[in-house]
C-alpha cells in the first residue's frame, strides 16, 4: 500500500502517510459521542425511549460537527494554521455518519415502519427541511475521495461541494424548529452558521487574509455577539410577545442563567485567544521558519488542498 493510499485508509496519518497527532486527536473526538452513546444503550441508560434518545443526540452532533466543518476555512486564515485543511474530509463524512444514525434512529422509534417514517417526513415541515438536508449531504459523502475528485474535476467537484451552505442553512433552521424544551443552543448554532457564512462573504469582498486578520476577526465576533443577544430578544418578542426591554438587560443579569450571546462570546474568546498565541508564537520563530511556514500556507495543485478551497 502506498503512503497516500495508507492516509486514505488509515485516518490518523497524513498526506506521507505518517502519524498526525491533530489528525489522531480529531478522529478520536468524532469517535467519542457514538462511543458513549453505544455504552449508554449498554448499561440501559438510554432512558425509556431508547431510540428517541439516540435520535436526539447524533442530530445534536451531526450540527456541531457540520459547523467544524465550515469553521476549518476560516479557522486556517486566522489562526495561519494551514494544516486544518486536512481534517475537512475526516469531518464532513462524520457529518454523514451522524446525520446516518439520526435518521436510523427516528426509523427505529417509529417501530421501522417505513411508510409511516415518509408521511411523517412530508407533514412535518421541520422533518421535510431535515430530510432534504440529509438527501443534500449524499452527494457529498459520495465524492468525498481523492478518485471522485480527479474523475469529476476540480471545478465540478467544487462546485457540487458549495451545497454545504444550504445543507447548513437547513440543518439550523431544522434543528432550531425541533427543539421544544429551550432554544438556547439553537440560536447559538444559527448565530455561528451565520458568522462563518459572513466571513466567507467577506472574505470574497476583501480576500482570506485580511479576513483572517486580528482586527476583522475581532469586529466581526463583537458584531456576532450582539447580532446574538438581539436575535435572542427578537425570538421572544415574536413568540410570546415579550418586549425587548426585558430580554436584553438579561444579557447582563446572571442570575438570568446562561444566555446565547454568553456562550458566543466565549466561543470568540476562544478563537481570538488562539489566534493571538499562535501569532506570538510564529513571532519567536527563526525568520527562516517564519517564510517556510508561509509557504506552506500557500495553496497548491494537490487534491487535498483543492479540497480545502471548495468550502
């Protein structure tokens, strides 16, 4: 087996085929909420619907894991870690995998009753909106190889590859309409679908680079985070008619509990804080390693790095 048919095979080695720690850490972090969920069904801690439960939770991580994949473009540019190209296939199949075992799962609770799985699916419309998101993500999985990259050609391929934005868009607005018991995570996953989708937009506007800069990426989170707090209030007003002169002071109350806008807000904290140490560090490097690195960071003919320009 060749080295490039090993890292294919084998997700913790790179492109040379050889051991990648943030490969084999990631894979692993994939791995983890199917693992538990399996040793829940085991010890019988699923409660008493099983398949509800499971249903519930691999739809709660195929969002998650949908949004790691469309964060890893951005991400690359600010915190200047060209490498991160190379976990965009490992993520979106598990965006799959999940989205897989969700629907499995909802078949499962409906007893497999198929008939009654597809009447359901036509007269929910956040069913319908979830079942095209997933009939969305086929395609995507399906050419997700190096071999259906050469046979469909870079541009084809890229082009069936920007179906992530809608499939993304649909899957918030889905999981956003499904959540009866609170839509505190709701509105955090649409506020950051929303903030990746703005980076690209001005990205396009002003290039990846100056998108990825400290300073826009500062501006932008803050605008994010505020874009948050009203969303929230405007939620509320539309549902239940509560002003905003009483949800947003909640924003600065904590006895409020944890608000949506608190939790993007450290989400940013996270990713500035990263970006910054990763900038001191790159400046203590030998300016040799410094122009290396930005080399690296250059995108190239290869498939992977064709790859890591579609989305």
């Amino acid at each position: 087996m060749s080295a490039r048919e090993a890292s294919l095979s084998l997700p913790w080695l790179d492109r040379r085929g050889e051991f990648s720690m943030l490969k084999a850490v990631v894979f692993a972090g994939i791995l983890l909420p199917g693992l538990w969920l399996i040793l829940r069904a085991i010890s019988g801690n699923l409660g008493p619907r099983a398949m509800i439960e499971i249903n519930h939770q691999a739809g709660l991580w195929t969002v998650r894991f949908l949004l790691l994949t469309l964060a890893v473009t951005p991400l690359r540019f600010i915190w200047r870690w060209p490498e991160l190209v190379f976990l965009r296939r490992m993520l979106g199949v598990s965006v799959f995998a999940y989205a897989a075992i969700h629907l499995v799962a909802y078949t499962g609770d409906l007893v497999w009753d198929v008939p009654k799985v597809v009447s359901e699916i036509f007269a929910r419309p956040y069913l319908t909106i979830g079942f095209a998101a997933f009939i969305m993500l086929i395609p995507l999985a399906a050419t997700s190889t190096n071999g259906m990259m050469r046979r469909m050609g870079g541009l084809q391929w890229r082009a069936l590859h920007k179906l992530i934005y809608p499939i993304a868009a649909l899957a918030s607005v889905h999981f956003f309409l499904q959540s009866k018991l609170g839509v505190t995570e709701p509105i955090v996953i649409a506020a950051l679908a929303i903030w990746l989708g703005a980076w690209r937009v001005l990205a396009a506007r002003i290039g990846e680079q100056r998108a990825g800069s400290f300073a826009v990426t500062i501006a932008l989170a803050a605008l994010i985070v505020v874009a948050t707090a009203f969303g929230e209030a405007l939620y509320y007003y539309l549902k239940i008619g509560v002003p905003f002169s009483r949800i947003l002071p909640t924003n600065f109350a904590w006895k409020s509990g944890i608000r949506p806008a608190w939790i993007v807000l450290g989400i940013a904290l996270v990713v500035i804080a990263v970006a910054y140490g990763r900038s001191v560090l790159d400046a203590r490097k030998p300016r040799g390693r410094r122009a290396q690195a930005g080399v690296a960071a250059k995108p190239s003919s290869s498939p992977a790095q064709r790859q890591g320009k579609a989305a």
